[in-house]
C-alpha cells in the first residue's frame, strides 16, 4: 500500500509511552497500553496498532477512560475470577486479568477470568502471547460496539468481536491465532479509507446490507465466511457470551460507539482470558514436542502451485523480522494525529526511516 511514512520501531515505542503519559495516564497504563498497540503494529496488525494511539488519548481527556485506575480482583471459585477494571484502557485491564489466569492456573490446571468495565483493548493475541510466554496456553475474547450485521442481516448486531489463542512451542514465536469474527476489523475499514484503497468482496455492506467495495460507503460488516457467514456470525456470538455473559457487562448492541467522542460515559465493556498449564495434563515437555511435530509436519505440507503454507503466526513472525530493520509504516491519518499530538504536548514526532 502506498501513502506510508516509516518510523523506527523503538522510537515509535518512546513515543507512545511519552504521549500517554503526557496525557496523564499513570506508568502501568502507560506500559500495557503501548505494549499492546505496539504488537499490533510490529506484527503487521496496522488496524489495531499504533494508529490507535490519537483515539486512546481523545477519550482520556474526554474522561471516557480512567488515567489512573483502581484495578480490583475476586477470586470467585478455584480457577475462575473477575476483575473490575475501574473503567481502564483496555490493555491495562486485559494484561492484568490475564497475569491473574495464568497465576490460578499454576495451581488449578486451567483459568479463566472475566472482565469488567473495561474498553477497546487493541489486538486480542496481545494478551494470549503474554500467556504463552509464561508457558501457558492462552486465549482471549472480546465484544465491541455493534457494527457486524447478522448472516442475511441487513443491520449491526455484533461487534468484530474478536477471540485468539496462542500455544507455547519450543522456538521463541509461539502458535498464534488472532482473528475478528467479522469479514476484517472495522479498524481495518479506516486504514483502508485513509489509504485510499478499495475493500476485497464479500466484506462490507452499505444501509441496505448490499455489499460495497468503497469504505467510505461501509455501513456494517459481513461475518466472516462470506457465503458461509453463518458461521462467523455463530463465532461472534461465542465470543459475545464470553465476554459479556460471564461478566454480566453489555451487549454489543447496547455498548456506546467507540468513534462518538462527544460521549464521555464509560462504555461498560466486558472480556475473557483463559489460561490453560500443560502441567495439567500431559506436561509441559510433551505438549511442547507434540507441538513442533504438529508444525513441522504442518510446514511441510505439499502447497498449492506458487503458494506457501503458513502456521498461524508465521506471517506475523516474517513481518515483525522486516519492521524491526526497515521501520513500521504509518498511514497519513495516524501521521496526522500523531502531528497533532507533537503540537498539544510538545513531543517529538517518532524518527523517520528511509
């Protein structure tokens, strides 16, 4: 794509962390916030990377969400829990419920703890990552404000809702999955109108539920499965009862739209994380052999003619490698915003690359 400006990946890092915390977010929310944002962007997850940072620091100020949260968990039965995220950017809740999923599963095998009062977290395999760097199998849920028609529906139901998983493997990247249950995010649908580039098919659909190419024109998203949609509608749906059922938080319909930044009232976001120990069952050592089997055998499976096969995360893995040396891509949008941000608090725009 075209229209990029790059800018080196650890000077993107200080920036973000110097943003938020000009904005007044305290240090923990300035790390969870930025770690997060920043997997997005490293691993090619540009919808949910760095280019969130302006809207983050918008509903600080507008007092949307809390700079200084009072995180508080309940340990409700061995393995499960809640935590309260007092209104906190999503990624400071998220990385704090699943520290403590991966601290009850040590003990109990598998975990699972539902979130509260939480918000936009970014890119869901943030969290699973931060469980398989622990050893631990980990898995993530999420709901969002309506913007996913039904299969066959003609208006917003769900949100993208997203769910991943990641699997610990004997390298250093894990097994990672990390999908919308919509066609694509609607973060996505943004990138491409300020890149100016037209949608693939099956993807949005305009007032009517008519497929449209043209994001600006995007009223609602497919499920994912094009034809087939009723399954990504049914996937929604899961991470739906996940997030919002076992928290008691709202429902995608009823969650106020992340992008109305004339509403200050928390959003009252619900979520899930489930850590599960290999140590629970057949050992950690032989979950992970099991699993660099499973790859290679995967890896070696005879592709269609002039495709490669990928495990999931292997695209990532590549792209993160090349952002890392040749610097992360920026569209003019988020270029802009962060323009603004250098203007409003005196920062210094993130070092370009050639």
């Amino acid at each position: 794509m075209q229209n990029r400006t790059c800018v080196d990946y650890e000077d993107l890092e200080r920036f973000c962390r110097e943003a938020l915390s000009a904005c007044g977010a305290d240090e923990p929310t300035q790390t969870a916030c930025t770690n997060s944002i920043m997997h997005g962007s490293i691993h090619g997850v540009d919808s949910h990377g760095v280019r969130l940072l302006p809207h983050y620091i918008a509903v600080f100020e507008t007092g949307r969400l809390n700079r200084t949260p009072n995180l508080n968990f309940t340990p409700v039965k061995a393995g499960t829990g809640i935590l309260d995220g007092d209104n906190a950017q999503g990624g400071r809740a998220m990385y704090a419920a699943m520290d403590h999923a991966i601290a009850l599963a040590r003990e109990t095998g598998i975990a699972g703890v539902a979130v509260q009062n939480s918000s936009h977290f970014g890119p869901a395999g943030a969290y699973s990552i931060h469980a398989a760097r622990a050893g631990m199998i980990g898995l993530t849920f999420g709901n969002s404000d309506a913007f996913v028609r039904l299969h066959d529906g003609a208006e917003r139901f769900h949100g993208t809702n997203p769910i991943s998983m990641a699997v610990p493997t004997g390298t250093e990247h894990p097994w990672l999955l990390d999908m919308a249950t919509s066609s694509v995010p609607v973060n996505r649908v943004q990138l491409y109108a300020s890149l100016g580039v037209d949608l693939p098919d099956d993807v949005a659909s305009d007032t009517e539920g008519v497929d449209t190419n043209d994001p600006n024109r995007a009223e609602m998203m497919a499920p994912v499965g094009a034809a087939f949609g009723f399954k990504g509608a049914a996937l929604g749906g899961m991470a739906e009862i996940f997030s919002a059922v076992l928290s008691d938080m709202r429902l995608s319909p009823e969650i106020a739209p992340m992008g109305d930044l004339s509403d200050s009232r928390p959003r009252e976001m619900g979520a899930f994380v489930m850590a599960i120990d290999p140590d629970g069952f057949v050992g950690r050592i032989a979950a992970t052999a099991i699993m660099d089997r499973y790859l290679s055998q995967l890896r070696s499976s005879k592709p269609a003619k002039g495709k490669q096969v990928m495990a999931p995360g292997d695209r990532e893995w590549a792209e993160a490698a090349v952002r890392r040396e040749k610097g992360v891509p920026l569209d003019p949008v988020t270029v802009e915003g962060f323009e603004a941000l250098c203007e409003r608090y005196s920062l210094i725009f993130p070092k370009r690359v050639a």
